[in-house]
C-alpha cells in the first residue's frame, strides 16, 4: 500500500495536470473540513439551547408535580 501510494506522489511530479488536480482536490478538502467543523459547533450550540430551553420549559409544571 505505501509504495503504491510513494508511486502515486512520483507520478505527480512528472505530470503537472495531476499535481495540479490533487493540490486543487486537497484545497477542497480542506474546505469540507472547515465547513464540517464550522456546521458540528453550531449544531452543538443549538442542541444546548434547546436543552436549556426544554429544562427552563419543564421546571415550573415540575414543580407543580411535587407533593406538597
């Protein structure tokens, strides 16, 4: 597996249009990535307010359902 993949790199060198296309697919992941991290800390942001929202929601009639 490693020297296939040290044989993929070498071919890279010797054809300028791969190299350009693997730098340009690996900017692209990059970018996937940001945005993948960037849309998980808003989904975590908006699943704590929402917690936040239903235990603020839920405690009055909690306490309406203590026994007294």
């Amino acid at each position: 597996m490693a020297k296939a993949l040290i044989g993929y790199m070498n071919s890279d060198l010797r054809d300028p249009r791969l190299a350009a296309d693997n730098s340009r697919l690996r900017a692209r992941v990059r970018e996937l990535e940001a945005v993948v991290l960037r849309l998980s800390e808003e989904n975590d942001k908006l699943v704590a307010a929402r917690a936040e929202e239903l235990l603020v929601d839920t405690a009055p009639r909690m306490q309406e359902m203590q026994p007294a």
